[in-house]
C-alpha cells in the first residue's frame, strides 16, 4: 500500500494528513518538535498558532470569510475544530490556541492511517511526499529545497503581538465594545485622548529594537502584520488609521470620542489571556513593558508572552508549482502552507486541504482538482503559480485576485453587492466538484 510523507505538523501539514487518512490512505506524519524548535513555536502540539488567535473574518462578506465557506464545502477538517474551540472576536474566527492544538493533535494521534514521526527531515524524501514544514523550515531541508527548486529562497518577516492577562487590566479605563456595536461586545478597549497618544507614540519610535542578524537584512516585512514600530515610522498618525483606530468604539460611560484606542482580543477560552490587536513588535522585551503601561488600562499589565519577530521562508512558487500545488518537475510531490507564499492560517490550512486531496487523486489516478479563479482558493493557488509574477511576494485572500463579476453600471460602486455575486458564484462552482 502507498504510504505518503507529509513534512512538518503544522496547519497545513495536519490538514493534508486528515484528508489522506480519511480517504484510507496511509500518512507518515514528521514533525521535528519538540527534538528541534524553530526559536517561535512554544509547545510540542500539532497545529500551533504560533501569531495571533485569528483566523480572519468569519463571514462571507469578506475575502477570507469566503475561503473558510469554501473550505467547509470540500470538507476541511480543521476549520470545523476551529469552529469548536472559537472565542468571541466580533465578526472574526478566533479560537483557544491552546485547545485548539489538543484537539488537532488528539485527532491526528487517535487516527489508525497517521503513523507520526518525532524527527528532523532535512531532505526532501523520495516517494509521494507533500511538504508543508512551514516559514521556520530548519536550515538543512532549506538548503535540500532550494536545491530541489534550483532557484534561491525567498523571505519576509512575520511578527507576533504580545499576550497579557486580563486579570491585570484596570477596567476603571478599559471598557467592552465592538467597532459600531456589531455582534457581541467582544473586545477590550483601551481609550487614549490626544496627550496620552503623544506619550505613546514618542516611546514607541525611541524605543530599542531588536538588532536583526546579518543575513536577516534584506528580507522584507509582509504588508499585512507590519510591526508596530514599523507602521510609526510612517508617520505620527498611521497607527490612528491603521490598528488604533477610534471611530466607532465609544465607551458607553462617558460617551467620548476618543483620539485613539487600543483593542486586545480573547486569546483562549477561559477569558484570562487577551493579545493586543496588530501589536506585532520587534522591540526589546524591556520597551515593550514600558509600552504597554503607557496604555491606559494597561498600567500594572501583566504580560505573559512578548512580541517577537522571524524570518519566514517561502519557495518561488510561480516556477514551481501548479495551481494544484504539484511540482511541475517532480509529480509525486506537493507543497503546501506558508512555504508556497500563501499568507495567513485560513490560507495555510486551506492549502494543506487541497494538497492532501489532490496527493490522494494522484495515488488513485484520477484527475487533480484545479480550481478556478472565480473561487477563492482556485484565486489563491493560481495566482501563486502564475509563470507572470517576476517579483513574487506573498499574498492572502482577496477580493482583487478572483475572477471579476459584472454589475449594471448603476451597482458598479456597490461592494457588498459585488461580494454577494462573488460568493454565490464560488458556492455554486463548489458544489458542482464530485468525487472531493
């Protein structure tokens, strides 16, 4: 019987071992924690999220609220435990990291198909293989990639925000909302008037950053989780535009409408631990503390785990790749995750699905499954393997990569309608595919 190696038990490698092994396909899981960590993961559990708790909008209304519908349709199994261990986050999907992990790893350790391997890979192996070791793949399977691929990686820099406990934030400041009192009051709000902003913003750009090794140089940061000293830079008011924006969040006790606001979010099921909404951070752990309690509210703020940032890894896909995530120079083998330049845990996982169901048509013979652009992950996997790019960056779901609809020239402004068409179509192609 055809055994599969699938490389690296993070959100994508435990996707595409669940599809295999449901479909009676025999997985040899590797995963090398914890005999070697990446220097961000902090358990040995399957599936860590290792930056925020959020997967993204939990709607359609948005792009990746799309790829989560989608997925559900093909049957992802990791967006149900998701939906099982998710915290109140306004209209986004976030979940209890922790149990999350349990859940994921329980499942794929009580799995009779799934024989898990506690070792470092540090060559791509022969036979059917999909590899989803992740950004923080380990130098030495690097280095066995890069040769694979005949080209030289690419990278970028990902930063995780603090997390703190709740029980150590002064609610005679913060207070409970949801932008435009959408949903449930979810989110800790930490107001700052004009003078209290000021304060902030001149520790933040003075403060000391983590000095980057050598060869870290001349990565880029990824647009979409800029530190925040990175977003200062840009100018005295980026941050009240961009995470700390006011509008819409009013404490109802006072009824002010404040200059800026600091939100956290519910980072585990208990409620004891909330991480700061877009606080990604590079600077030393010593500035982050004086950061943070110059926040009002977060003046004895207990900090639990600080923001940190690392170089991910992502190969040049759109030489690589198919839009089904085989290799174009070897058909037994597949990438997926954050490896192939796909952005953020939806996207991670939803390619670890796709990976998984395509290496078990291969195994069967039939037909590989290829999407197209009018659904957002046929968007996202033909965009990352579109031979164009010259200058391939990564990229999340968007409404800008799928396949445009026509809306009367009088409707052409109205977005929410646009999305509307956009999601219906994709529902509609979904459930049309046999044999997932």
């Amino acid at each position: 019987m055809t055994e599969v190696n699938v490389i690296g038990a993070g959100l994508a490698g435990s996707e595409a071992a669940l599809q295999l092994a449901k479909r009676g396909i025999k997985v040899n899981l590797y995963e090398m924690r914890p005999k070697k960590n990446t220097g961000a993961h902090k358990t040995d559990k399957f599936a860590e999220f290792v930056c925020s708790n959020s997967l993204g909008a939990g709607d359609c209304s948005n792009a990746s609220g799309l790829l989560k519908k989608e997925m559900e349709l093909l049957g992802g199994e990791l967006i149900k435990i998701a939906r099982e261990c998710a915290v109140p986050a306004g209209n986004a999907l976030a979940v209890d990291r922790e149990l999350f992990s349990e859940k994921v790893t329980k499942k794929i350790e009580s799995d009779k198909n799934i024989n898990i391997i506690k070792e470092e890979v540090t060559s791509i192996p022969d036979g059917v293989t999909i590899m989803a070791s992740g950004p923080l793949t380990s130098e030495k399977l690097a280095n066995s990639i890069k040769e694979f691929t005949q080209s030289e990686h690419l990278h970028f820099f990902d930063a995780i925000a603090p997390i703190v406990e709740k029980d150590s934030i002064d609610f005679d400041k913060a207070f409970w909302a949801s932008r435009y009192d959408k949903g449930e009051a979810s989110y800790i709000n930490c107001p700052m008037n004009k003078q209290e902003y000021e304060n902030f913003y001149n520790i933040l750009i003075n403060a000391p950053k983590i000095e980057l090794k050598e060869f870290e140089k001349n990565a880029k940061f990824f647009e979409s989780c800029l530190p925040i000293e990175v977003l200062a830079s840009r100018g005295f008011d980026t941050l009240r535009f961009g995470p700390m924006k006011p509008v819409g969040l009013v404490d109802k006790r006072t009824g002010v409408e404040n200059y800026a606001v600091v939100q956290l979010r519910q980072d585990n099921s208990a409620k004891t631990l909330f991480n700061l909404v877009g606080f990604q951070t590079n600077l030393k752990w010593g500035a982050q503390k004086e950061l943070l309690q110059s926040i009002p509210g977060l003046e004895n703020v207990n900090i639990v785990r600080y923001g940190v940032m690392h170089r991910n890894t992502f190969i040049n896909s759109p030489k690589i790749l198919n839009p089904s995530l085989q290799t174009r120079k070897r058909p037994d083998l597949f990438f997926a995750g954050q490896l192939t330049g796909t952005e953020g845990y939806t996207e991670s996982i939803a390619t670890g699905m796709l990976a998984g169901i395509n290496m078990a048509r291969y195994i069967n013979n039939e037909k590989l499954l290829i999407l197209p652009k009018e659904t957002m992950l046929g968007a996202l996997t033909q965009y990352i393997s579109d031979e164009n790019h010259t200058k391939f960056q990564p990229i999340n779901s968007n409404w800008g990569i799928v396949t445009p609809v026509e809306l009367p020239k009088k409707e052409r402004k109205n977005k929410k309608l646009k999305a509307e068409m956009i999601v219906t179509r994709s529902i509609e192609y979904i459930t049309c595919v046999e044999n997932i």
